[in-house]
C-alpha cells in the first residue's frame, strides 16, 4: 500500500451496501442456463466420466500386466 487514501490500484472503496448493490445488478446481467440446459450438461458429465474412467482402468490393466510380465521375466 502506498499511502492511506483508501484506494487500491485506482478505485474507491465502497460501502457494504453499494457492493450489495452492484452485486445484485452484475447477477442480473447473467445469462443463466435453462433447466434442460443444466439437466443435459449433468448428463453428459456423467457420461464422459464413465468413458474416461473405463479408459483409464482398460489403460491401467494393461499397463498392470506389462510389468508383471516384465517382473516375471527376472
């Protein structure tokens, strides 16, 4: 802090109720997603959680067996 003019990088504080305020007016301007939006997004998720969990099990099994293999050469 350079000095204590109460600014930090250029900009004045603001009241409690100010922040409040511009925190309800920025929420406004979000575009928020309908619900079969946020239902098909979940969904998909899911999905390709499965998938990449299926890989990386198939990928870990496989990689499992090459060293045990390679172990068992010794």
């Amino acid at each position: 802090m350079a000095s204590g003019s109460g600014t930090e990088a250029g900009r004045p504080k603001v009241s409690p109720g100010d922040f409040v305020r511009q925190v309800r007016q920025e929420t406004r301007k979000v575009a928020w997603p309908t619900r079969r939006e946020t239902m098909v997004t979940t969904i998909m998720v899911f999905i390709l959680t499965t998938v990449l969990a299926l890989f990386f099990l198939g990928v870990d099994w496989v990689l499992a067996s090459i060293v045990k293999w390679l172990v068992n050469l010794g």
